[in-house]
C-alpha cells in the first residue's frame, strides 16, 4: 500500500487576516492508495502548533504501515455509532459470538443511552482518551450513583473497545488507563428462619405459595421458576431439573437457558414437605383443566393461573411482596429467597460447594464471596474438629526454652 503525505497547513479562519502572529489551528493532510486501488484521504485539525500537527501525522502514518489500524470507513466514526454496532453485533444470533441474552441486552442497551449517548457519544473513537471516560465517572459520582452502576458502565464501555482493538478500529485501548474503586460489599442479611414462618402460616393459601416455598427450598431465580416444567420434576425421586427460564424484558417474555452454565441442567433435592405441596398442587391443576374444558390453556409449566395461562415473571415478584407487605414483614425481593435458602442450608450443615451447586452459581468461589459470613460458625467448629483430630502432646516448658529435659 503506498501511501503520499502531502504535509501539515493552517487552518485559518475567516476573520484571520494572517498579519502579525496567526493563532489558527494547524491540520495534517493524509492521502494513500489502498491495496484494492481506492484512493483514501483524511485529515485532521485543531492543534495548537505545527510541530503537534506533524507528530500526530507521524503517529498516524506510522499506525497504518505497521497494519494496527485499518484505514477504511471506520476512522471518523463516533463512540455512540461504534457502541450501536457492537450491541447489535453481540445480538445476532448469527455472528461469531453466542449471543446476548435479551435481559443482559436489554441491561447494556440502557447504559449506552443513559450514562454513554450524552456523554462521550459524540467523540471519534480514535480520539477518547481514558481522561474522557474517567470525566464521565466523576459525574456519574457527583450526581449520587452507586461505585456498582460505575463498574457496570465500565464493564460495557470496556468490552466495546476491546472489540474495537481486536478489529484494528483502533490501536490501543484507552480503558486500560482507567482505575476502578473498590467496593465494600454489605452482608446480604435474609428473612430470618421465624420471619419466614411468619410468611409461610400467612401465605399458604395463595395460588403462588408452592412458586415461593421452592424457590424458598431450592434456591431457584425467578427466570426459572417461571419457566420449570412438569416433566422437570419427579415427584417420587424429589428432585427437579432446571432447564429453561422465563425472563421478562420490558412486556415481553423470553425463553432459554438459564443465566450461567453452571445453571443449566442442574439437579436441586427438595425437601419431603415441599414435594408434597407440588403434589398437592399437580391434583389441583388436574381438576382445573377439566372444570375448564376446552377453556383451559392446557400448559406444561408448573406454576400457571387457574386457566394454565402462564404468570409474568414480574407478576409473581409483585404478589410476593403484596403479601409480604401485608403479613407486615420486611418486603424483600423475591430474589432474596435464594439468599434464604442459602442461608437455612449453611444453618443446616449444608456444604459451601453443595449451596453452589444449588443455586447455579458459576464457581463456588462466587458463593464463598457472596456467602462467606453465612459460614463464620461453620469455620470455627471445622477449627475444633481439626484440632481434636490433630491432638497435641505434652504443652513444653517455655521458661526453659521448651525443652522438658
């Protein structure tokens, strides 16, 4: 590919009337012949000298030889216009990557627009700078955000460059200069065993209360309770299999495999008392179906209306909170009964690694961090246990320097 620099020049404006000292910006001038036979050219302005103009024309002819950089359609194109692309990219079905799940999509298409469109959207690409996203941090602090919602802008906004570098758009990621704050996460503090009592003698008359006794029992998300199937569970063996979730995104439902792999295919054990309510709830559908006939809407999900049709996810979160509400406990999300679960299992015995494998976690290194204080008894009676199956000899005599001779 060759290439012709055709130099650097001044940019003046019209009221300069080039006596005495100009103060208009400099500008660099490029032009190259591809190796298609396009003729390319681009050119640069706004620098205060022409001694910047001319490194930053080495700079970026430099870049082109050594092939970091594809000189094509995308050198002007904006932050938000490379944002859009690379969301719709991770949303096709049939690109190179498995793609987004709709409520993650749904997650990143937010932050672009809410904290990335009006800030940096309109900055070239090449041009952002790790002082333009750290500005954008700064602000989002100023205006109250939590640290979570930084890191969950940075996490979108990184994965974008980077994508960016891998397609030679541009030759350096700018996220790299950016530091993060730690955050202090606070201990997730549950119902307790005697609040959930309260709830369960106040709520086991509602149609929902074997969707919230399971997901109480076996720690399930809400995507999965929404989506677990009858030929998922089997009632004599006590266990289900967790293999679709329904999730909400907006109005509309998504089906698919659970949030991580870890979680897809999973076997969760449930307790007798909470088969015996599916049972029960199994009869109950039996005879609805045929009270309603023809009506009835005749589906395969566990947890449907009196007329098979399904719940909406965000339905059952809000009846449980209803209910809450009005059993005058503290109104949790239901989400936080996973967080019970996890919590009667660490009280009952249960392994860190068993809790993990429960609830679909990715690692179990995840559970320890989310669920460590759940663990603090645990960790000192496996102290004594240790200490009892090491045994100790006779306690040396320290005064003498430890020797009993």
């Amino acid at each position: 590919m060759s290439r012709k620099v055709t130099g650097v020049h001044q940019r003046h404006r019209k009221s300069c009337d080039r006596q005495g000292r100009c103060r208009c910006p400099w500008a660099y001038y490029l032009s190259w012949t591809r190796s298609d036979g396009l003729q390319r050219q681009e050119t640069k302005a706004g620098f205060p000298t022409q001694g910047a103009a001319k490194e930053a024309r080495a700079a970026r002819q430099a870049d082109l030889a050594s092939g970091k950089v594809l000189a094509g359609e995308d050198i002007g194109i904006t932050v938000g216009d490379w944002l859009d692309r690379w969301l719709a990219s991770r949303c096709d079905p049939h690109g190179e990557r498995e793609p987004l799940r709709p409520s993650t999509a749904n997650g990143y298409r937010r932050i672009i627009d809410f904290y990335l469109a009006d800030t940096i959207g309109r900055v070239r690409l090449r041009d952002l700078r790790a002082a333009h996203v750290k500005e954008v941090y700064r602000q989002m602090r100023k205006r109250g955000l939590t640290e979570g919602t930084v890191r969950n802008v940075h996490a979108v906004l990184r994965a974008a460059t980077r994508e960016a570098v891998r397609q030679q758009v541009i030759a350096y990621d700018p996220m790299g200069a950016v530091v993060l704050r730690k955050i202090t996460h606070a201990p997730i503090e549950p119902w307790t065993p005697e609040q959930w009592r309260t709830f369960a003698n106040g709520a086991s008359s509602e149609r929902l209360w074997p969707c919230w006794l399971v997901a109480a029992d076996g720690g399930l998300r809400r995507g999965e309770l929404a989506g677990l199937r009858w030929s998922d569970v089997d009632l004599d063996a006590g266990v289900i299999t967790v293999t679709v979730a329904r999730v909400q995104v907006g109005t509309e439902i998504h089906e698919g495999e659970p949030k991580t792999n870890a979680g897809t295919g999973r076997k969760v054990h449930l307790s007798a008392g909470t088969i015996e309510v599916l049972r029960a709830l199994r009869k109950t559908q039996a005879a609805e179906r045929l009270a309603w006939g023809e009506a009835h809407k005749r589906s395969e999900l566990v947890f449907v209306m009196e007329d098979g049709s399904a719940w909406k996810p965000d339905s059952i979160s809000q009846a449980f909170q209803r209910k809450a509400k009005a059993l005058k406990l503290p109104v949790i999300r239901l989400h936080d009964l996973r967080h019970l679960s996890a919590s009667l299992g660490a009280a009952a015995g249960e392994s860190m690694l068993a809790i993990s494998k429960r609830l679909g976690h990715s690692t179990p290194m995840f559970t320890a961090q989310v669920y460590t204080h759940l663990f603090a008894e645990q960790i000192a009676d496996d102290a004594s246990r240790r200490g009892e199956l090491l045994g100790h000899g006779p306690s040396p005599d320290l005064a003498s320097g430890g020797s009993e001779n």
